[in-house]
C-alpha cells in the first residue's frame, strides 16, 4: 500500500510540472505574438474576403458561420478584431506605431496609397490619415519602419513648398 501512495504522489507531482510548462509555455511572449498575429492575419484576410478583394476558401466560410453565429461577420466586426490583436502585438513589441508629418496635397496622399501597398502585404503594417492629412500614423514592425521613414521623406521632399 505504501508505495501505491508513492506511485500517486509521483504522478500528481509530473502532471503538475507538466501543466506549469504548459502554462508557462502558452503564456510567453513568443507564443501570444504567434496568437495575436495568426488571428490579425486572419480577421484581415476575413475583411478582404467580406470586400471581395479575396476569394473565398472552405476553412473561410466556416470562420465565417461561427463568426455569424456571434454576430461578428460584419466588415466594423473584423476590423474590430485587427485593432484588438493589432494593440496586442504593440504592447508585446513586435509591432510599433509611429508617426510622421505629411504634405497636405492630395497628389501626395494618393502616391502614398500607392506606394504603401508593397509595405502592407500580410496585415500587421497599417497607416492612418489624420482629418488634416498632415499627420499619418503607421504600424509596423520595426525593422520595417525605416522603409516608411523613406516613404514619408520622398514625399515631403517633393510636395512640400
């Protein structure tokens, strides 16, 4: 009977250390990010499709019926999901927000929309025209954001008076 108990103690104690690395692993940082930019990357995909700028696959439309099922299938629902994980991944600091002054002519928001393209291929880089037009905030990972820094300043150098 005595080592029957024994058995059961050494068993609680590895199911324990087991659970507490499984804990720990799911809540590093390294795993959130892969969480975080898995769902933004998803939410953006579902909106493009919503668009019709995406073709619609199998696994999507079964995203969409659960998304349905919670009355989030909605362009404003999606696009809530992208700020959501997008702020995530900011605080986790894989992505960085910044801000640069802009020219206020509308050649220039339109070569912005125009070359920022490339810069925004899997949902994670973002950028927000303020009401003015002479403030735009970008998201982006920072080993990217020298890239927009060169962006804005080809810009301001050839509209700016």
């Amino acid at each position: 009977m005595h080592s029957y108990s024994k058995r059961k103690i050494q068993c609680a104690v590895v199911l324990s250390l087991g659970l507490l690395g499984l804990l720990a692993h799911f809540s590093s940082d390294r795993s959130q990010i892969r969480y975080h930019l898995a769902a933004l990357q998803r939410a953006g995909h579902l909106s493009d499709v919503l668009a019709g700028f995406a073709p619609q696959t199998r696994s999507d439309r079964v995203r969409r019926v659960f998304a349905l099922l919670n009355r989030n299938d909605t362009s404003s629902g999606y696009g809530e999901s992208c700020e959501k994980h997008r702020e995530a991944l900011i605080r986790l600091g894989y992505l960085t927000r910044q801000e640069f002054v802009f020219p206020t002519q509308a050649l220039a928001v339109a070569e912005l929309r125009t070359n920022a393209l490339h810069l925004m291929n899997d949902y994670t880089a973002t950028y927000s025209l303020s009401e003015s037009h002479a403030l735009v905030q970008v998201v982006a990972r920072p080993a990217e954001m020298s890239a927009w820094e060169e962006l804005f300043g080809e810009l301001r150098r050839r509209y700016s008076p």
